[in-house]
C-alpha cells in the first residue's frame, strides 16, 4: 500500500486487457465553477458578487470561493469586464483588486500580477482618496475607469481565478511521466482531470511517485486498475509525502488510470510520476525447494527489496524425518499492512498454520514445526516494498 496522509485499503481484481475501444477520455473538465464566467483570452474565471461589502471582507469572500478580488492585466480584459460588472451593478462602484498598503505606496493587485495597466478616472488617484480601488461601470467616453476610495465603503466586487486545464492524459508507450496541472508550480481549483496509461498487452503499467503534495482531504488523486474509473481501485493518495518519498505502483493488465480531483480552494505543488511498461515475469521467486538439514533463507533479492505483486512459496524438507524444523530470523522488515509471510506446519498451504509475520520483528525470533515438512508463503500486495526477511532453518530433534 502507498502511505500518503490518507488511503483506503484497496481490494486488487485481475483486469482484463485494455483494448482502443476503451481508451475514450471524456472532457470531464469545465474550466470554470458554477456560476463564474470563463474568460477563455485570459485563462481565468470571473464572479460578480452580488452583495456588498467593504473591501478586505470583499477579499476573504472571494478567496473563500478560491480567488481574489480581480485584477485586470490589459485593456481585453477591461471589456470583456465592465459589461460583466455594469450589468450586475450599473449604479455605484464595484470593488476590484487594486489597493495601497499605506499613503506612500503604490497600487497593487491583491492577486501578485504586475500592474502594468490601469484605468483611471480623470484626475484619480487622489491623494485626497481612500487606499482601495472601485471602479465606475457606467461606460461610455470617459465616464468609466477607476477611483481611490475609503476601504470600508461597502461596494459589490468582481473575484477572479485561474482557470483549470487538464494536461493531456492520454498515455502510451513504454514509459512517460504524468504530474498535476503547472507541476511543480500551484495546480488549479475546480480540477477533475482523467489521465489513462496504456502499454502493449502483456505488459503492466509499473507508476513511480517521486513528489506528491495536495491539500490533505480535498484534493486527492484516484488510481484505478484497468483502462477508466470504473476499473477496480488501488488506492487513492491526498496530502503530503514525506521527504524523500518514492514509491511505486503497479497495476494487474496492460493499463492504469488516474483522476485527479481538486475542490475550490486551496492549492499545492501537486505531484509526479513516472511510469514505465514492466514484463509480467519481472518479479520472481527465488526456487523455493529446501532440503537438507540446515540453510538459509531469504526474501528475493534480499538484501535489496523485494518485488511488488509476489507470491512466493518455499518448502523445507529435512533429510531427517525424525527431526522437525526450526526457523530463526535474523532481519525482518516487510510493508505491516500487506505483505506477509505465513508458515505452515507440512507440506503445503493447506496444512495448519503456524504464524503469520509482517511489519518487524525482533533478531531471533524463531519458530518449529511439529514434523519434518514446513512450507512457507511469501505473498506481497502492488506496491510499497522493503528489504523483506533473512533466516535460517536448521534440523532439531
Ligand atoms: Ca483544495
Ligand atoms: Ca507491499
């Protein structure tokens, strides 16, 4: 299991084959919410409020629906604004983002963009003028522009966003990268974006986080076991990732997707990965037929970590059929939830079982069987995977 902030324990279905039919992204992604308007030149979205406030309450209300009171970068977006803001508010001002910390300093958008344009008003701003900026909508030759006013006139406001894009996700290959929208900057709010992974059938989608940060709860990423979201679920990811976090993913077939889900406010860096087709023989077993009267015993690749997706069987077998087998760990470390050993007293894993180990476990720590025969199963799940377990089995009367 993947461990960010939050996850669900997901059940893992075998997927069939990804074929083209099924690869249809749907344009799941309005660029806007509901109720804003969508400036497509500007890349962003508007809202006229229709009450009034003064303007710093104007400025929480407009970042509690995830945006400032609007800025406006260039005479485009003027237009395209006042018959907004002169429709909902012909008669009196209407609060914009523009504002002076003190007497001395200059206007400002709230929002951080550069204020190379403006449109003021004759002979504004005045020094005789509040610190915070409305604008007159009456338009028409020079009637229309903007005046410095006291910030606790209570006015109706205008609040802007980012619109949301999607990156494309459409996905195939033998390896690519996916990320959030502007990874590593800020994604956006309101986004639900559908990425799909497809590798040529017979080989599996192996995902690898490298960063991975959203605001825990709200935004949170979907990962599905097949090619669109009603496929099976492997976990879905929120919050943020430890230093250093990297893990992988894999899924069962020849696809993945993910759905990425952001609600309307607060933004983060987002995340990436990386992801890469992996032949289904690439995780393997070591052979797992002991015999004799004493050897070790290890997880595969161990000291390195072992595969995802393993189940791995040994048998030991003492030469003496006399004696019963007793097995000592010296190193345990396997993912606690997941991935687990379990040690049967006989042949096969029908025969009772004597323990089952996951997490850590103390050097040492050791085990026998009743006969001659003990089998053990290694079975780990589809992702997270440690240096698994060293041990040595040796015959005891
Ligand atoms: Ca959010
Ligand atoms: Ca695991």
């Amino acid at each position: 299991m993947l461990i960010v902030a939050l996850y669900i324990c997901a059940l893992v279905f075998g997927a069939s084959e990804a074929t083209n039919a099924d690869l249809i992204v749907e344009d799941t992604q309005p660029n806007c919410p509901t109720g804003w308007q969508y400036g497509s030149a500007f890349k962003s979205c508007y809202f006229m409020a229709s009450q009034s406030l003064d303007w710093p309450d104007a400025q929480v209300a407009c970042e509690n629906i995830g945006g400032n009171l609007a800025s406006i970068n260039s005479p485009q977006e003027y237009d395209f604004l006042i018959r907004l803001a002169y429709a909902a508010n012909p008669l009196y001002m209407t609060w914009i983002g523009l504002h002076a910390i003190n007497n001395v300093s200059p206007f400002q958008w709230v929002d951080g963009t550069p204020s190379n344009y403006s449109k003021w008003l004759k002979d504004q701003p005045s020094d005789y003028g509040g610190l915070c900026v409305g604008w007159r909508t009456t338009y028409g030759g020079d009637l229309d522009g903007w005046r410095n006013i006291a910030c606790e006139s209570q006015q109706q406001f205008i609040c802007k966003q980012s619109a949301g894009y999607c990156p494309n996700g459409a996905q195939s290959g033998s390896s690519g990268s996916v990320s959030s929208s502007n990874y590593p900057k800020n994604y956006e709010n309101n986004l639900n974006c559908l990425y799909q992974i497809v590798v040529q059938a017979g080989l599996r989608v192996n995902l690898t986080f490298d960063d991975f940060d959203t605001e825990t709860t709200y935004d949170r990423l979907y990962i599905f076991d097949g090619p669109n979201i009603q496929s099976p679920s492997l976990t879905n990811l929120t919050g943020h990732s430890p230093k250093g976090w990297n893990d992988s993913i894999q899924s069962s077939g020849n696809s993945m997707v993910l759905f990425f889900h952001t609600d309307t406010t607060n933004t983060f860096r987002g995340w990436h990965a990386n992801w890469a087709a992996i032949s289904l023989n690439e995780s393997f077993c070591p052979n797992g037929q002991l015999s004799g009267y004493t050897g070790p015993l290890t997880s595969p690749n161990y000291p390195n970590n072992y595969d995802n997706r393993l189940d791995c069987l040994y048998r030991i077998t003492s030469t003496s059929k006399l004696a019963r087998i007793r097995i000592t760990f010296d190193y345990f470390y396997t993912e606690s939830c997941c991935d687990k050993l379990t040690l049967y007293d006989g042949p096969t894993i029908h025969s009772p079982q004597i323990t089952t180990l996951s997490g850590t476990m103390p050097a040492g720590t050791n085990y026998t069987s009743t006969g001659y025969v003990m089998t053990l199963l290694f079975h780990t799940d589809y992702s997270v995977n440690y240096k698994g377990f060293s041990a040595s089995w040796i015959s005891v009367a």
